[in-house]
DNA sequence: TTAACTGCAAATAATTTGCACTTCG
DNA sequence: CGAAGTGCAAATTATTTGCAGTTAA
C-alpha cells in the first residue's frame, strides 16, 4: 500500500519524504486527529514535524484522496484515512464525545439525497445532538 | 413573537436592545449568514453593530434557542433562525453551493441513530457531496 | 543537479476579551 | 441608579505564506 502511495505522488510530481510518512502514520494511528494532535504526536516520540508542514501535508493527503476531513467540534478540523472512513460520527453537544455508527445505518438516507440528484459523501458525515447520557441527564 | 423573545431574555437577566433586534432581522433575512455577513449586511444599512457584539449576540441567540449553527464552508459558521431549521443542508464540494432538503429525507436515518441512544440534532445536519451538475463535470 | 520540500518566522483570518462608557429597566 | 450591554482596541487561536537552506530522484 506505501507503494501505492509513492506511485500517486509521482504521478503528480510530488516526493515521498520522512515527513510525509510520519504525518500519514500519526493519522492511521490516532483516527481522528487535529493538525495540532499530529504534531504533538509526532513531537512526543523522536520525530518532529514542523506544524506548518503538518498543515501542508494534510492537504495533500486530502487532495490524493487518502485522507478525509471533517469538523468534530466547532474548532477545529480532524483527519482520517479514508480507508477507515466505514463510519459516521456522532458529536454530543453536551459532552462533546464523538461516537461513531457503522455508514450502514445512512443507507437509506443516502438513497433519498441520491435521488434529488446530490451524491452524498457519507464518509465525512457528521450528525450532531445528545448522546444517551447526557440526553437523561439534562 | 417579538414579545416571546423579550420574555425569553428577560427570564434570564438579559436584555432587549437595539443591536440584538438588528442582529436577529438580519439572521432572518439572510438565511443562512456568517458572522461577518450579518456584520456587513447591517451596516449597509443605516445601522451599524459591531463585529464583536454580533458575535457575542449570536452566541446568545444560540444559548436561547432561537438560532442554530451549521458549519457550512471550512472556514465560515452560518447561523440560521431555528424557526427555520425545516431542512437540512446539502454542501457541494466542487462549486460551493449549498442547497437544501426537507428534514423528511432523513427520518428514517433519525430513528436508526437513535434506536443506538443517540438523539441527533436534524436541524444541523449538513451533507457535503457533489451536486448533479459537479458530478457529472467530473 | 535541481525542483520539490522543510523549518522558521512573520503574516492573515477568525474569534474572543478587557475595559471605560452607554443604556435598559 | 445599577447592572447589563456596547464599541473599540488589544489578545488569542487557527491557519497560511515567504524565503533561504535541505533533500529526494
């Protein structure tokens, strides 16, 4: 799969780089993770990553296709491998967990969107409201 | 409903000014507007509120209940009246435009979140995705 | 070799906050 | 009158960019 990789960069003039390695990485192992929670991330082991960096090759991630982004709270922006992307995330408002539902349970939905002619990108869908907790809660 | 409002802020303390009043008409008339659009939307007008009251009302609003808030671009929330929260919103990648879908379209999609404990919050969903015409751009 | 990439620092953009003055009730 | 609200400017936070030195191919 690194292989794939390297081929999708060359094919648009691009280079592979420990950088780049190590960002991709940090995502496949934190899952839903914050340009700021990659960077500390990495910081942490032995491997620092400018922030700066971080940001640019997040979008170049996106851009390849192999990571996704969405926003999880309402600062901030998360990435993930779209090859995890199997899931929607459910946001709580009032403890701000973010759960998660297989795509499965959207099928339905993504069916009805489809036919007022929108293709739905359910890899990215967040729904947000009250997890059971804090809904008894109140 | 004016009325409802000013009883509604009272109960809490707040009160009924002159600004909130401009803030609120312009998130009505907008639809869906940033902060900055209600801002510049005012002040073509006669009335001119400034950036970080509109900001501190529209969190107000929301504390109240009278307004949401859906990420509608990466870099931009919109806000939105709640009497208005009847649909939910479909944000195409490729040309930026967002437009909109009853809620129905999503109630069989609520129950199943639901069925796993978890009451979403439809007058917030938003879909990104490809509209007809950018998906068929290609 | 050389164009792409990185780190660093400075620049932007979005949002929040401190404070003295104004206004609602 | 007195607490709540506002404008203005400064502070934060998130993200982007310019540039000189580094590195992949």
């Amino acid at each position: 799969m690194t292989e794939d990789w390297v081929a999708l960069l060359r094919e648009r003039g691009y280079r592979m780089t420990h950088q780049r390695r190590l960002v991709l990485g940090a995502v496949r192992e934190l899952r839903h993770a914050t340009p700021e929670q990659v960077h500390s991330h990495l910081r942490q082991q032995d491997d620092a990553v400018d922030l700066a960096t971080v940001y640019r090759t997040l979008e170049l991630l996106v851009d390849l296709g192999m990571v996704g982004h969405s926003r999880l709270a309402s600062n901030a922006e998360t990435y993930h491998l779209i090859a995890h992307a199997d899931h929607i995330h459910l946001v709580c408002r009032g403890c701000g967990t973010v759960s998660e539902a297989p795509v499965e349970v959207a099928d339905g939905f993504a069916g009805k969107v489809r036919a007022q002619g929108f293709e739905p990108d359910l890899g990215h869908l967040v729904v947000y409201g009250r997890c059971a907790d804090c809904a008894s809660a109140t």
